[in-house]
C-alpha cells in the first residue's frame, strides 16, 4: 500500500470585489493520495464560504462544506469517481444537505 503514491495539496481563496471582506470570502482546502493502492485515488476538501460569495452551484453560499471523494482507474481510459458531500448552511432556516455524485469518465 502507497507504493508509488503521491500526496496532493491545494488550496483556494476567492473575494467578492463588490462587497465587505468579511461578507464575500471564499476559502477551499484539499488534500489526496493519487495511487493510494494500484489504480486508486483519495480525497477530502473543505470549504467556507460567506452570504455574498458568487458561487458556483458547487459551493453553496453562506455555508461550511466537507466532500469525500474517491476515484478508481478500470484502464488508461477509463475511471469511476464517487464523491460524497456535507453541506452545513449558517443560516437556521436551510437544513444541513448530504448529496452524493457518481460520474464515469472515458477519455480518447
């Protein structure tokens, strides 16, 4: 196991220009083991983001977020992701939301 593999780091951090600091931040953190045992890869990401952040459907606004993702390699071409997420909004009236996301990817 972590024969050959590879750790990856990143880090994001966004500002709505036309709004206060504190109100329009966004800050994403990831890290993942590529090649965590032949053909498998792991990875969780963070994210915070502010009530006047211009987010993408991805990242909700106003809200703290955790995502699992796990993606296997069939071939070259081929692999299979799963990512798992947790959405916990600040506000009291939106409920916490849990989704999951399936995707095959065939590449030429």
């Amino acid at each position: 196991m972590l024969n050959g593999a590879s750790i990856r780091i990143g880090a994001e951090f966004g500002q709505n220009l036309n709004t206060k600091f504190e109100n329009g931040t966004s800050m994403v953190a990831s890290i993942g083991v590529n090649n965590v045992a032949d053909k498998h890869e792991f990875m969780i990401e963070f994210a915070k983001n502010d009530s006047q952040w211009l987010t993408a459907t991805v990242f909700g606004p106003n809200s703290d977020e955790v995502e699992l993702r796990y993606r296997f390699f069939f071939s070259q071409s081929l692999n299979f992701d799963i990512r798992y997420r947790i959405r916990e909004s600040r506000t009291d009236a939106i409920p916490t939301a849990y989704s999951t996301f399936i995707r095959a990817t065939y590449s030429f």
